[in-house]
C-alpha cells in the first residue's frame, strides 16, 4: 500500500482550534453545500459556520420539523431524508438534482454510534446502513453536481475505524452481534469510500476526504447510558464532561471545516484527517486514544472491493463504475 501522502502538513491548526478560526477568511459566497446531520451536534456548527461564510447549506434531515426549528435564524434548506431508507434517499436527491445546479461541499455528518441491535431495509445492520450504504447511495446519485461543482466530499469518520476493519464474511453481523465492532466497521467504510471515491472523482475535479473530529460528546451518544458514559471517563456522575481531550462542538467541527475548505489541500484528497491536518499512520501497536489512522482503512483493493459490494446491495451505481 502507498501511503505517501497521508503525514502532517503542518496546517498551522490544533485540536484546540475551532470552526470559526479555520473558516476565518473563507469566503464562500456562491458556494452550494449538502450537509448531512446539519441540524445536530456538529452538523449543527458546520451548517453555521458555512452560512456565517456566506455559502448557500442544504440539510437532508430525517426530523424534518426539528431541523427547520433548530436552523431558524441560522440559515439553510431542509430536505426531508432517513438515510436508512433508500427510497428516501432517492426522493430527496431527486429533490436536490431538479433545485441545484451544482454543489461545491458534501459534507457527510450525521451517524449513529454504539447503537443496540437495529436492522433496516431489507434486513441490514443499522450502523452499516445508516452511516455507510446511505451516504454511498446519496453521493452516487448526487454525482452529477458533485461533477459541476468539482465538489470536494467530507466523510465523518471516526477513531472507532481501529476497532474493527470490513467484516467482509458477516457485515450485517448475522452471526452475533457487537455495538461497538458494528460502529467501528462503519467508521472504516468511511476512510474506504473517501479513498474510493477520491481515486474515481479526482480526474474530474471530485476529490474525498475522511476525518476523525475528536472525542465529544453530542446527539450523538444517544444510545449510551449515563452509567456507560460514566465507566468510560467521560462524564462524572453530575453529567459534567472530564474526558481527556474532548472538545467543545466548535472544536468538534473544525477539522471537517477545515478538511471541506482549506486550500492547503487543494489537489490532495484520499486522506484521513484529525485535529486539522491530515493524521499519521497510526501505529500498528497503538491504541486509539493514540489517534492516527489504521492502514486498513486505506487500503485501496479493499475501498474497490467495498465499493463494489455497496453498488450490489444498493443498487446504485455511479458514473465513474457504471461503463
């Protein structure tokens, strides 16, 4: 594997750096963004922060109502959507194919973490479905703006990619189920298809990127107990935050910023980032609290071959694969 451009550039950003320090100066007025999750956690930041820019935000929502209450007086147009619903998928880029012209920024946010056993659709694994297969389905048919924008993609990913690489024999975990593996194996489909959908789009001005935004904790939590919450290190039994190194939600938000906009990483793309500049390799002894990113996730035969599989399983096809 080639991993030559993934080390630190040197951004002149931190994990203490915030959205609206890596967006200062960014003018992106007559921008078009899509953020998925713009209505929460830090979605909820991205979609201000890019409006505070001066860009035009679309927020595909499966709370519809909830999303237009939240983004009141911040900007941004809902697109009613439940990722874990293909023909909703389908009905909102419909949607957003017919009402845009272009879109410059796809920023894929919104997620589930550590969920119990769910299953959707036709019966698969909610985390693999919800973060992963419907993101693919959106982006693919979502191409063609993506082509007239040049768009550059963001995938929110997380450290939880090193706990678990494709369960390429059990992705659906049919034979024994496990949250955390369930998450983290949807978090490495995130590197993959970012690695994937960057060597596609990149001869067409279409580059991806994939991120880890630090540990926080939002929405997103929603199906951990106070009691889990607490063994973690995270909070104290008042619900106060004490975890080492978590980040307010503008933190939270930066690096995804930074990764959507930033003109360092102007004909770059295929990287893993975290705290603002593209991550390490992570150590294969390491921890995950040691950051960085596993080379599993950017394995290119294995991003073709997920590719592939979630073209069969969606039956979306993309205009880069479908000659």
């Amino acid at each position: 594997m080639e991993h030559v451009q993934q080390t630190p550039m040197g951004s002149g950003f931190s994990a203490d750096s915030t959205a609206a320090q890596v967006m200062a100066g960014i003018d992106l007025r007559g921008r078009t963004a899509l953020v998925t999750g713009g209505y929460s956690g830090l979605g909820l930041e991205t979609t201000r922060a890019l409006v505070e820019a001066g860009a035009r935000v679309i927020v595909p929502a499966r709370r519809p109502q909830l999303a237009r209450d939240r983004l009141a007086g911040i900007g941004g147009s809902v697109v009613p959507m439940d990722l874990a619903d293909l023909a909703s998928v389908h009905r909102a880029c419909q949607h957003v194919l017919d009402s845009e012209a272009k879109l410059d920024f796809v920023i894929a946010a919104a997620g589930v973490m550590a969920s119990p056993e769910r299953r959707v659709g036709p019966g698969w694994e909610s985390h693999f479905a919800i973060n992963h297969l419907g993101h693919f389905a959106l982006l693919n048919l979502l191409a063609p703006l993506l082509l007239r924008g040049g768009a550059r993609v963001v995938s929110y990913s997380s450290a939880g990619h090193h706990l678990s690489d494709i369960r390429w024999d059990d992705p659906h975990f049919e034979r024994g189920y496990d949250k955390w593996e369930a998450y983290g194996q949807s978090k490495t489909a995130n590197v993959l298809s970012a690695v994937r959908l960057d060597e596609l789009g990149r001869s067409d001005g279409v580059r991806a990127f994939a991120l880890h935004p630090g540990p926080i904790l939002t929405e997103l939590q929603r199906d951990l107990t106070r009691a889990e919450q607490i063994e973690f290190g995270w909070i104290d039994a008042d619900g106060n935050v004490v975890g080492r190194g978590f980040k307010t939600p503008g933190q939270g938000a930066a690096t995804g910023l930074w990764a959507a906009t930033s003109p360092k990483l102007t004909d770059r793309g295929g990287l893993y980032c975290e705290d603002c500049d593209i991550a390490p390799l992570a150590d294969p002894a390491g921890t995950m609290d040691e950051g960085g990113v596993r080379a599993h996730a950017l394995d290119r035969e294995s991003a073709d071959r997920l590719w592939q599989i979630s073209t069969d399983l969606t039956g979306v096809r993309s205009p880069w694969t479908s000659q």
